[in-house]
C-alpha cells in the first residue's frame, strides 16, 4: 500500500498555496486536510479548496498530519518552519525560504538535525526545460560551457505590491522573484566565488516607496564567467521573457521557462542530433500560467498552470514515504541568499567585486 501523507498549510496568502494542494492532491494517497492564517480570507480559502480552518497551534498539535506547508509572510517562514521541525514532521518552505540571510541560516542549521525534512519551494528548476537542459549539459553536447547568460523578470507591476515590498525582507524584486532564476543557475553550477552587480531603481518608472527594480549581476566562477540581468518593468507575463543561454566551446544551448523550450545549435550533428538548430517546445496550448479572475486570498493572481509544481511535490513526497534525498535543501536556498546579498553589497560598492558571506 501507498503510505498516506497528510498535509496542512500554515499561511495561504501566497498564491503558491492553492497550486500546491492541487499538486499534492493528484498524488495517490495524499491529503490535504487544513490551513491556519490570521488572515481574515482564511476562510474564503478554505471554503474553495474544502480544508478545516484551524489555528496554528491546533494544526501543529494535530497527529494526522505529517506534513506542513508554509506560505507566509518572509518574516515568519522561518519561525513557523522551526515550529514544525520541531513537531517532528515535514516542511516545504514557499521560496526564497525568509526574510534575510541570517534566519535562512538558521533555518539550514535547523534542518541538518537527524531525519529532519525541510524543502524550500523553488520549483522552476524543476521545468522540463531545465531539466532537459541539465541532461544535455552532462552530456557535453555543447562541449565546454564558457560563459552562461541569464534574463529574468516578475509579473509587469508586481514590484508595486506589499508582497516585494515587506519591510523585513532584506530586498525587493530581486530577492523575492529573481531568486527563482539564480536558483536555477546556482542548481547547475553551485555557489560561485564572487559577484559583481549593479542593483538599480530607475525615477521614471518607480518611486520610493519600491526597491530593487532592475539588476545587472555577473557570478565568477573559477572557469567560467554567468551573467545574469533582471527588471520589474519586462511587459510580459510571469517567466515568458525567463531564459538561460549556455555558450559551449561545441555549441550553443538555450532553456525558456514559459512556454517552456529548448533550442540546440551545433556546427556539426552528434549524438543523434542534426546539425544547425533545433528546437523543442511544450504545447502552444498549454494551461495559461496565471487564472484571468480575481484572486481573493491574495494581491497576486492565482496560478492556473503548476507543471513546475507536480514534480516538485512528488520529490517532497518520495522524501517523505522512501526517506530520498531533499529536493531543494534548505542549503541551497542559503546558496542563493548568499548571492542576492552579495549583490546588495556589491551595489553600495558601486559594483565591485564582493566574495560571498560566510555561509555559517
């Protein structure tokens, strides 16, 4: 038999929240039973995805379940995640897993303890693009990757909203949405030595009660040099002007994220690909990534499209039932606020070169 799961959510404000119950539950033997919030849309939530509204220490007392989402505010993932651990059951933590850098090391001290299970919610690089992409680069299609260059951007306004703009966070754009992008390259190549970047604002597109509006970020590793460029004013929809292209010494490899793709150029066919350019694309008439109604449990629109999101709660609960290893360990998250913070840095130095914090 399948081992049952239950699942409750701590926080629903966050338009992840409803893209993961539905993720969860077209897994076989997993529940999704409750969620707590001081919220007063609780219940609107709730009502729609049929869960129990519980309060926190009701939910966390709770022996059926074993496992806990959280979709808070930055400033409370962490505590509430610690909470959790401390129950002894599971945690998937919404990205980019805190507020700052020093309660994400908290929380990656937290998770070392034995059979502690903590995933943090990056689930882009879980596309079929990236993951096809990963594939290909193992196998050195492309030959030996030089330098790597990266685009991304939010949603058009989203930089406007309270949710890049929470006071604790330790940044705006940049920190809550472009870390999805650095957690994809950080997944391929690791942490890097150094960074240099330039985070901007610009008069004529925002004012100052927004931060981090546009970003020009360059990540030295020892053999290679990635480059990554990120605004909040791209007019496109969420991940569609999202890409990474990998100049090879044998080719060129380029990874779209919505719709999601991959385009191969090579001088010359190997390993039963042709020469010259190829492209593979994910249904034009895929599911749209955002719902077009009014989201009513959150400022931001409520996803309709979670491709990203079934693989990442299948690997959350094969952790769970089969003890594999996590997904995205809370490591990782530590990862990418260590770069984001470097970039911070790097800018009140007018860009220069800034090694990364002391990840302890």
């Amino acid at each position: 038999m399948t081992e049952p799961v239950v699942v409750g959510l701590l926080g629903i404000t966050h338009p992840h929240a409803s893209a993961r119950v539905r993720a969860l539950r077209e897994i076989d033997g997993v529940q999704v039973v409750a969620a707590a919030d001081d919220d007063p849309r609780l219940k609107y939530f709730t009502d729609k995805y049929d869960l129990a509204p519980v309060g926190t220490d009701e939910l966390l007392a709770d022996e059926r379940i074993t496992a806990v989402m959280v979709h808070s505010k930055s400033k409370d993932m962490v505590p509430l995640a610690l909470r959790v651990l401390d129950t002894g059951k599971a945690v998937l933590v919404e990205k980019p897993g805190g507020a700052a850098l020093a309660d994400i090391r908290q929380l990656a001290e937290a998770a070392q303890a034995p059979g502690a299970i903590a995933q943090v919610g990056y689930n882009v690089r879980f596309a079929e693009s990236v993951t096809r992409a990963r594939q290909l680069l193992d196998q050195g299609l492309v030959g030996d990757v030089v330098s790597v260059s990266a685009r991304g951007a939010p949603l058009v306004g989203e930089h406007l909203t309270q949710h890049l703009n929470q006071p604790a966070d330790m940044g705006g754009a940049l920190w809550i949405i472009g870390c999805h992008m650095l957690d994809v390259l950080l997944s391929i190549y690791g942490r890097p030595e150094s960074v240099n970047a330039r985070v901007r604002k610009y008069a004529r597109l925002s004012d100052a009660a927004t931060r981090e509006d546009a970003a020009a970020v360059i990540l030295t590793y020892p053999e290679r040099q990635v480059v990554f460029d990120f605004d909040a004013h791209d007019p496109l929809e969420w991940f569609e002007s999202s890409r990474v292209t990998f100049h090879g010494t044998g080719g060129l490899l380029e990874v779209g994220i919505l719709p999601q793709s991959v385009r191969v150029q090579l001088p010359e066919g190997r390993d039963g690909w042709s020469a010259g350019r190829t492209t593979w694309e994910a249904s034009r008439f895929t599911t749209p990534f955002a719902r077009t109604e009014e989201n009513k449990f959150s400022e931001l629109p409520e996803l309709d499209n979670i491709d990203n999101f079934r693989p990442e709660m299948r690997r959350f609960v094969d952790s769970i039932r089969t003890g594999a290893p996590v997904a995205v360990p809370v490591s990782d998250a530590l990862d990418v606020a260590l770069v984001v913070d470097a970039c911070y840095r790097s800018e009140q130095a007018r860009g220069a070169d800034t090694p990364l914090a002391d990840p302890s």
